[in-house]
C-alpha cells in the first residue's frame, strides 16, 4: 500500500490529502467505482457506466473490468489509487501497464485512467505522481491517457475538451473542464485528438449520397444485408474479421480480440436494432460493415431521485423505455483495403440513413473519430453531420 501526504501550504489548516493504493479485488474498489457520483451529482449530461460493468454482478451474470478474473488481467497489470481528505473522497486514478500494447505498439507505455477528481490541482498532482511512480516502476517509458485502463481504439478513453453541454452517448467519456488544464500544468503534451459528429437524421438524405448509391446499385457487384439475431455470435466474429484488418493502420489500434468479441455479445443484446448494422459484399466477399446502435444512454442516465441509480433501476429504466429510442450512435464503419472507392460507403450510409427516417429515429453521434481521419470525417459531413464533441490523449515521457 502506498500513501502519500501533502498539503497545498504551510498555512492550509485542512487535513493532510492523502493517497491510498486499492489493488485488484479489494472491496475498497467499491468507494472508487461510485466516487463520480459524488462528483457529478445533478449534472444533466453525465452518465456513466452500469457498476456491474466494472465491479461485476453475478445475478446479471457481468464480469467486471476492475476484478482479478476479467480477461484483461491476463496481459495487464493494474492498480489503483484514491484520494482522501478528511475521510472524505477527493480523486482517484488508475495506473496499468499491459504486454499486449507493448508488444502491439513497439515501446513501453503506461496509462492512468479512472480519472476524476475534484477542481484543485494539488489533488490532481498527487493522484498522477502515484499513477507515474507506479507506471515508472514497471517499466514504462511513456505515460499516456486518460482512459479507462488504456487507450486502445475501441476502448472507452480521453478527456473531453470540447462539448461539455452535450449529453453523453454510449461508451463516451465525460468529465469537467479543468481536467485538460491539470493534465497540461503537469507537463503532458498532447498525442492525438477525437472528434464527434452530430447528424440531423430528419434532415433529408443529401442528394449527392442518393446518387452515388443509386448508381452502385445500377452498376452491381456489392450487395448488403442487416446482422441476423440468430447467428449473432457469428455476425460479430465477421465484424471483429472485418474491422481487425480495415482498421489495422490507425492510430491507437490492436486487434479485438476473441474475449472482446464475447463481451461486445454481451452488451449490446438489449438495444440491437438489426437493420443499423449492416454489411457490404462485393462477388459474395465480405468488405465493409456499418454498426449503429440506438443509445441506451436515454434511459440510463442518472434521474437522481430519491430511490436512487441502482444498476437495477436503470435497467428496468432500459427494458421499459418506449421504442425506437430517438438517437443513435454510429459506433464503427470500415471498408477493407483495395475496396474503399467503389462508393460502398455511400451505399451503407444512405440505407441506414433512409431507414432510420422511416423508423422515428432523430439523432446520430458518429464517434470516436481520429482528428486526422479525413476519409470518415468527409463521410459524416456528407452525411450532414457537424462537429460537435472533443476529446484529447496526452503523453508524458518518463525516461
């Protein structure tokens, strides 16, 4: 266990901030988990995660992140830390260093995550020495973050430093303005930026997106077709296939791997609509895939009343919530290598487009975009979208 103390000056008649490591499995982890509660209570556009996802819930048959026996633990070592003034919760921080990014990315990387913490600096300085102490320890030469464990693509990651008065869609982070300005003043220097796209879907389809479509179609070779229900685990292992290689060139990527795939299973059984994930096939091979889904973050969010946001109320808040739940979030898109301009883009986008207007959905997020992914950012403005959310990773060299 590792505490440490400080005060933010000699004449601070406060009690001493101190620091205190939660290892994997202790049940202290709890206090971490609900600590943003404390921090965002009344907030209208927070919303965070079931606790089942990260602590686990045997009755909803969840595997939390944040257990020893969680997937991730087999290349990762992680650790934890929160801060306490006065008995009372201030901030808190993760730290994990992972073999599969090392090996993935060709250097030594740390993270912290799990950031939150109250507006003072000094609480913050504390929480990230204890993250790069411990990152430092075990042989990271760069710290990167925040996320959650890491910054792997299709993780949840980045501090948001551009849409505060945004709600949160579904696997989107959310935090207070001041986070960038602590993570700069500590010398971070920032790595790569995400953008978030808002598009209109009561809009009419953009004339020029129905003419490349319809042409594809008149000119055949690429068929499409939705995601069969039945077969789901096989549909989401040709996903995994066709993203693995259509994005193995960007930043941040590792491949997902086959525990991810089960997870992703998992997640989204209850709020799939079919007909928003689609596939594109050219001679009968499959190159492209679109997943949109309907955002349960709807009903999720907290109402802060007096019977609480237990995991259990707001999943009864998600099975009862009226259907089509107004708003989307386009989760991924990618076209394979060697198939990217024969307009299968265009095909998917407007056939989603066209269906979501006939089934009373409202809003689409197309997010997380790389700041310089030109060819899906042109997609989302073509598709009438406008910018409208920023995130932003740091690095800090430890050699």
């Amino acid at each position: 266990m590792a505490d440490t103390r400080g005060g933010s000056s000699t004449h601070d008649t406060r009690p001493a901030l101190e620091i205190i490591e939660i290892p994997l499995g202790d049940p202290r982890l709890k206090a971490f988990v609900r600590f943003p509660y404390r921090l965002y209570k009344g907030n209208p556009h927070w919303t965070p995660q079931l606790d089942a996802d990260l602590l686990g819930n045997k009755l909803l048959g969840m595997q939390g992140l944040l257990t020893p026996d969680h997937p991730y633990h087999r290349t990762a070592k992680a650790t934890h830390f929160m801060a306490y003034r006065g008995g009372e919760p201030v901030g808190r921080v993760s730290a994990v260093v992972n073999e599969r990014i090392d090996e993935g990315w060709g250097g030594k990387f740390g993270f912290f995550g799990f950031f939150e913490v109250i507006e003072e600096y000094a609480v913050a300085e504390k929480l990230l020495d204890a993250a790069r102490d411990w990152c430092k320890a075990h042989g990271a030469e760069i710290l990167r973050g925040p996320g959650e464990y890491s910054n792997i693509t299709h993780e949840r990651q980045a501090c948001l430093i551009e849409g505060f008065d945004q709600d949160v869609y579904v696997e989107h982070t959310y935090n207070p303005p001041y986070y960038a300005e602590f993570i700069e003043r500590y010398g971070f220097q920032k790595t790569k930026d995400y953008v978030a796209y808002l598009i209109d879907l009561t809009k009419p389809a953009n004339e020029r997106l129905t003419r490349i479509a319809t042409g594809v179609r008149k000119r055949g070779g690429i068929t499409t077709r939705p995601v069969v229900m039945k077969n789901l685990e096989a549909e989401v292992k040709l996903i995994i296939e066709i993203y693995n290689q259509a994005w193995a060139e960007n930043w941040g990527f590792l491949p997902i791997t086959d525990w991810e795939a089960d997870a992703l299973v998992e997640a989204l059984k209850m709020i799939i609509d079919p007909e928003l994930i689609r596939f594109a096939y050219h001679d009968g091979v499959p190159i492209a895939v679109l997943g949109c889904f309907p955002d349960p973050n709807v009903a999720l969010r907290p109402r802060w009343k007096w019977y609480g946001d237990s995991d259990y109320v707001r999943i009864a808040r998600l099975l009862t919530t009226p259907k089509p739940i107004p708003r989307v979030r386009l989760m991924f898109f990618g076209v394979l290598p060697g198939y990217r301009k024969l307009g299968t883009d265009a095909l998917l986008f407007e056939e989603v487009l066209s269906y979501t207007q006939e089934h009373g959905y409202k809003s689409c997020d197309a997010s997380l975009l790389l700041e310089n992914n030109d060819l899906i950012i042109r997609a989302s403005e073509f598709m009438g979208g406008h910018e409208y959310k920023k995130w932003r990773i740091w690095d800090l060299p430890l050699t």
